[in-house]
C-alpha cells in the first residue's frame, strides 16, 4: 500500500475510533450520573455525527436510526435526562439512574412501554434502520462477489479469504 494512502487511512481510523470513544464516555458518564448536561452533551454529539454520516453516505435506514435518535433524545430531553418507563411494575430495579419506572414525565408515549418488552418507539426504529442498513450492506457485499469470496473461503477450510 503507498505510504500515503495509508496515513490517510489510520488517520480516518483513529478519527473514527477517537469519535466512538467520546460517545461512549459521555454514555457512562450520563448513565452513571443521570445528569441532565451530559444527556444533551451525548444526544448532541451522537446526532450531529449520526446525521453527518447517514447524509453523507445515503444509508439505507438512515431516515428511521435518525427518528429514532431523535425520538429518544427528545423523550430524555423533556425529562431532565430521564428516560420514563410505562407499564413497569413500580418494584422493578432499574440497572441505571437514567431510567425512571414511576410511570410519570412528559411524552410518556416515547418512553419505554412494557407492551413493547421495555423498548421505546424510538429503540424500535433504531432496530428497524440498523437491520435495513446491515442488509444494505450485506446485499451489497454479495453483489459485488466480496463477501461470496470470504464464504467460499472459510468454507474451503481457510482461515484467510479466498483470493481470486
């Protein structure tokens, strides 16, 4: 690989890799605090690189990961970085401060809803566009023949993808 192209690449991986990392610190630190400014801190940051990506790459189920983003940002927004809880029994522990299982807040119809197995509309459409952009991707890997290739590889007994 030229010298270059590589740079630019781990350059784009540790980019990548360092954006990830202050998600997932800034979801500790919420989850752990329940502080209402790291919420909007996570919320702000995960939908300014969501939409900055799933623009920029026309994903499939981009549309539906961003509602679902949004739905769940909004619900914990009104509610101090809470999400509610509805139809939970009240006895129920919840694994993080984040959750609130009284039944009251605002916008009780985003929260989390035991006749949806205690997902939130929000984590249903999040579902829904993860699943249509890992096929996407699958599909598309098929098409072109590489993830063909990698099959027929393991399946060769090769622990190393198939080269043509």
């Amino acid at each position: 690989m030229n010298r270059s192209i590589q740079v630019i690449v781990n350059s784009q991986r540790v980019r990548i890799y360092t954006k990830l990392g202050c998600l997932l610190c800034l979801s500790i630190l919420w989850k752990v605090t329940a502080n209402v400014a790291f919420c909007y801190l996570f919320w702000i940051t995960t939908l300014a690189w969501g939409v900055r990506y799933i623009v920029h790459a026309k994903a499939v189920g981009g549309f539906l990961i961003l509602l679902g983003i949004t739905s769940n940002a909004l619900v914990t927004l009104c509610n101090e970085g809470v999400m509610p809880s509805v139809g939970i029994p009240s006895n129920f522990q919840p694994a993080s401060p984040i959750w609130n299982v009284s039944g009251k807040g605002q916008w009780l119809a985003l929260g989390d809803q035991a006749a949806l197995y205690g997902f939130s509309v929000g984590d249903i459409f999040l579902i829904a566009g993860l699943l249509l952009f890992v096929v996407w991707k699958v599909f598309g890997q098929l098409r072109h023949g590489r993830t063909a290739r990698i099959v027929k590889g393991l399946t060769d007994g090769n622990l190393v993808p198939h080269q043509r």
